[in-house]
C-alpha cells in the first residue's frame, strides 16, 4: 500500500506551488498546473482523480476517488473537508455568449 503513493521527494519533483506533511497522494490521480496547486498537512487524494487550475487544499482533507477540481477561477476547500467519491467540482463552465456553438461542435462558428 505504500508503493501506491507518492514519496516525499516525488511530490517534490510534480512541482506543487506548496504542500505540507504527512501527505497520502495517489499515483494515479493526476496533475494539470501543479504549479497553481496549493495543500496544506495531512491531506489524501485517492486514485483517479484529476485536479487542474487554480486550486487551494487546507489541512486534513480527503479527496476519494474518481473525483474531478477543475478550478480555472478558483476552488478552496478549507481544513477538516472531503469530497465522496466520484464529486466533481467546476469553478467555471463553457461560455455561452458569442457566435460559437458549445458541445461537439464546440470551435465551429455559427454562420448567419
């Protein structure tokens, strides 16, 4: 079970802006800009989770598996929180103002 999460100096090497002690990180959750990760001590994030933007982690938090930060403006969860499995947590959404369609047809321009 060790094997499963990262060493110290792993972490060291993802390039968190910062992060504390006595961490629990899977490996098989993943990282998009870690450098705008943020975690305090005694935090957990189980497998298959995908954390990306900005993003701020108290202290004694647990993140389950298959769960999903995808933090472009912003999320925080302060110390003493967690999230159940398979949560999903958006701090922005597609925009939907302009002359472009959203969804599969996402980059076509809509002709009038």
């Amino acid at each position: 079970m060790a094997d499963s999460f990262y060493s110290p100096e792993e972490l060291k090497a993802i390039g968190f802006k910062s992060y504390g002690e006595n961490m629990l990180i899977s490996r098989n959750a993943q990282f998009y800009g870690a450098e705008n990760i943020s975690m305090g001590d005694h935090v957990r994030i189980d497998d298959f989770c995908i954390l990306s933007g900005n993003i701020t982690i108290g202290s004694y938090v647990h993140i389950s598996a298959y769960c999903g930060l995808y933090g472009k403006f912003g999320i925080v969860m302060e110390d003493y929180t967690g999230l159940s499995p398979r949560c999903l947590l958006f701090s922005g959404s597609d925009d939907f103002e302009g002359e472009f369609l959203i969804s599969p047809l996402g980059a076509r321009q809509i002709n009038n």
